[in-house]
C-alpha cells in the first residue's frame, strides 16, 4: 500500500469525506508523519494557516478593509527568524510556570464544576434540568489560564467575544463554508483583528510583563505581533476546550478505558485525556507543503505538494501495564506545540474536577453534533442530566 494516500482517514481521527481531502497527500503513518514534522527543509509548514477553501472577492475585501494580515511569524513561519520568536513566546509557557499554574487551574476548574452543579439542581424549567458542559466547564478555563500566563489584559466580558471569534475563524480557515457563511467569518474575523489590534497597542504600551510587549522588544512590527497572536489567541486556549469537551463526552458515553466514576481519580483522568490525544485528539491533523522535490517513506513527492499529516487515530492505544502512545497529538520537532504541557494539565484536571463534583451525571444526549474542520474537532456540546451528589 502506498505510504502517501490521497483517501480519507481512520474513522475516529477525522470523518472528512475523500472529496475534501482531494488536494492533499494523506500520510498516516506515525513514523512517516514523524520524518516530515522533522525535515522542516523539505516539508515546510508555509501552508498551515492557508485558508482551506479559498476566499472570494466579497471575504477578501472584508479582511483588507480590516488591514488583515498573517505573515508568516510562528507556526508557518520556514525562516531563521522562527527560532529566536519561538524563543519568546517559549519563555511564557516554561515547565516551571506550567507546574506552579495548577492550583490556579483547580481553581477555576471547581468553579466551572460548581456553576455546572447549581444549573443542573435548578427546578426543572428553562434549563429542563440540564446543562452543556462544553458551555459550563470546557469553555472558559483554557481562555483565562492563556491570557493570565500571556499577562494579557482582557476583561471578563469580552472572553465570550474571544470564544465566539476563535470559533468562527477556525471554520474561516479550516471548514467548507459556502459563499455567504464565508463572508459571515470574514466578518467576525475582521471584528477579531480590530480588537486584537488595539489588545497589541495597549499591551506594548503597558510597562508591565507580557507577550506582546516581549515580542515588541524583540523586534516584531504591529502586524507580526497581531499575525502572532491571532493564532496563539485561538490555539491556545479554544483546541483545549475541544479536547475537554471529547473527553468529558467519551468518559459520560463509556467509551474510554476510564469511565466517568473513576474519572475523579487525577491519575485515571490524565490516562483519559491521553486516550483521547491518541484517539482522536482536537488537532486531528495538521499541514505541509514542500518547497521541492523530495521522497517520503521510498516514494518522489513532487515540489508544492500539500501534505495532511494525520496526528491521532493511528497510534497504539495502551493496554495493561503499557502507556498509552499520544506522541504526535501535539506535532513533533522544531514547531512543536508549545503548549503541550499547559493543554494536557488543564484537561486533566478539568475534567477530574468535574466527575468529582458531579459524580452521578449521565448524558441527556448521545448523539451530539460533532465540529468536523480540516484540522479541528469536538462535540459542540455535552449535555447532561441527573442528580447532582453522592447521594
Ligand atoms: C489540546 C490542545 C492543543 C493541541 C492538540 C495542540 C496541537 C498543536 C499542533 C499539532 C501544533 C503544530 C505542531 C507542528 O507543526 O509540529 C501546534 C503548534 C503550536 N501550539 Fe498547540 N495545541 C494545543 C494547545 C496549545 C496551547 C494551550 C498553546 C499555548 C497556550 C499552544 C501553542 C502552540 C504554538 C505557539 C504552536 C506553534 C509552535 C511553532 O510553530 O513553533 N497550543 N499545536
């Protein structure tokens, strides 16, 4: 069998119909996908923060008139010019500071468990006894944590317009939105720089500690610090809310080796949240182009192929004794995540927190509808029923 496939995935990583992955090369293989994410020479990541269906004249002029614009700092950047801003922005993310974050993150992880607990013991009403856990526990920890360790300052009511904005231009460049959805997205991803702009310029004015200020000093203009943050604004907190939300979701269903009951275990939930890295994590897949000729795996690539890297599905799931492999979920070498370590952590005891606080709840719908973009996925929501206590 081919090593490079044009077809369609593993059916938990990733249900996007063949039609759709019609321009790319598939590689699944996990030691394949390893030696592309580690010759960035001859796979380059130009092509990561491409739109996936192209933008129309009406989109387009919708981002200029917002000065929109990404070039290539961070995740897409193939330049020298990576490391030394990689560099700053790893210095916010250290092991250390990730370790000294967790009491923060219990905190505000039994928050959300509680507010969930008091809308779930509420008369049967307006909520029906009821409550989406994407909306009540999932949401907005990841947001609070990024922009605490960014030292962002955001104020509480905007964090919904965050969410919504990150939502909708992950659609905007890696879904399949028809003409007038497209130019909906071009909408709110507009509203998104223009806020985001003012965020940088205040940010850099503040003399207090925070990225923006970092990357300033380091040399990056207006432009390259918001191109920047666009992306670590929505990567670094909405793709953890999707991999609590798969979690929270396959625990309640019974469909991973931890069930819900021995979720309040920290051990068995971090063993729950790398199931799903494995499985089918939030980032099922991510993108490469290369700039020339190459091989992969004994076959000739040709120059400008787009390669889909498949993250998850593919990977040995465990068993007795044996951890359980999620070693690509978060990429490999030189652009690997830098918030690996955050994303894992924060999931982990988001969700402990929540099967410790609401250890009898059961799921009032089975079927969710699920996000499928190129190279995101989760439950839209995870609503449960039942008593709220032990007893
Ligand atoms: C479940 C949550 C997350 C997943 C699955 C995920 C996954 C990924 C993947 C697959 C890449 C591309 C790696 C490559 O090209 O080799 C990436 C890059 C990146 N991620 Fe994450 N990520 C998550 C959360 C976060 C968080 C919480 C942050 C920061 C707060 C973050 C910051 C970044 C940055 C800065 C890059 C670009 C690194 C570079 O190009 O040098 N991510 N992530």
């Amino acid at each position: 069998m081919s090593a490079v496939s044009p077809s369609a995935s593993s059916p938990r990583a990733a249900s996007t119909s063949a039609a759709r992955l019609s321009p790319f090369r598939v590689v699944r293989d996990p030691g394949l996908v390893r030696d592309v994410l580690h010759r960035p020479g001859d796979f380059s990541p130009a092509n990561a923060l491409v739109a996936v269906t192209p933008l129309t004249g009406s989109s387009l002029r919708v981002l200029q008139r917002a000065r929109f614009a990404l070039p290539p700092i961070l995740a897409s950047n193939d330049t020298d010019s990576h490391a030394g801003v990689r560099k700053v922005v790893a210095g916010f993310f250290t092991p250390a500071t990730v370790a000294a974050i967790e009491p923060r993150i219990r905190e505000l992880a039994r928050e959300s468990a509680r507010t969930a607990a008091a809308r779930l013991s509420q008369p049967a009403g307006a909520l029906e006894g009821r409550v989406d856990l994407v909306d009540t526990v999932a949401a907005l920890p990841p947001a609070v944590l990024m922009l605490e360790l960014l030292g962002l300052d955001v104020p509480a009511d905007e964090l919904g317009a965050l969410k919504a904005w990150s939502r909708e231009s992950l659609e905007l460049f890696w879904g399949w939105p028809d003409p007038e959805r497209q130019l909906e997205l071009a909408r709110s991803a507009a509203a998104f720089y223009d806020w985001l702009r003012d965020l940088v310029r205040r940010s850099v004015a503040a003399r207090s500690r925070n990225l923006f200020a970092a990357l300033d000093e380091h040399g990056l203009t207006t432009p390259e610090i918001c191109s920047l943050g666009y992306f670590l604004l929505i990567a670094g907190q909405e793709t953890t809310t999707q991999l609590i939300s798969s979690v929270l979701f396959r625990a309640l269903e019974g469909s991973c080796p931890v069930t819900w009951a021995e979720a309040c275990d920290p051990a068995r939930a971090r063993e729950a949240v790398r199931h799903v890295l494995a499985t089918e994590s939030s980032v099922p897949t991510w993108r490469r182009v290369t700039p020339r000729e190459t091989t992969l795996g004994g076959e000739t690539i040709p120059a400008g192929a787009e390669i889909l890297l498949e993250l998850t599905g593919n990977h040995g799931v465990g068993g007795p004794g044996r951890p359980t492999d999620y070693g690509l979920a978060f990429g490999s070498g030189i652009h690997r995540c830098l918030g690996a370590k955050l994303a894992e952590l924060e999931a982990a005891v988001v969700v402990q927190e929540t099967a410790a606080a609401l250890p009898r709840i059961r799921l009032a719908d089975a079927s969710p509808e699920w996000l499928r973009l190129l190279s995101f996925q989760a439950p839209r929501a995870v609503t449960v029923k039942g008593p709220t206590g032990d007893s």
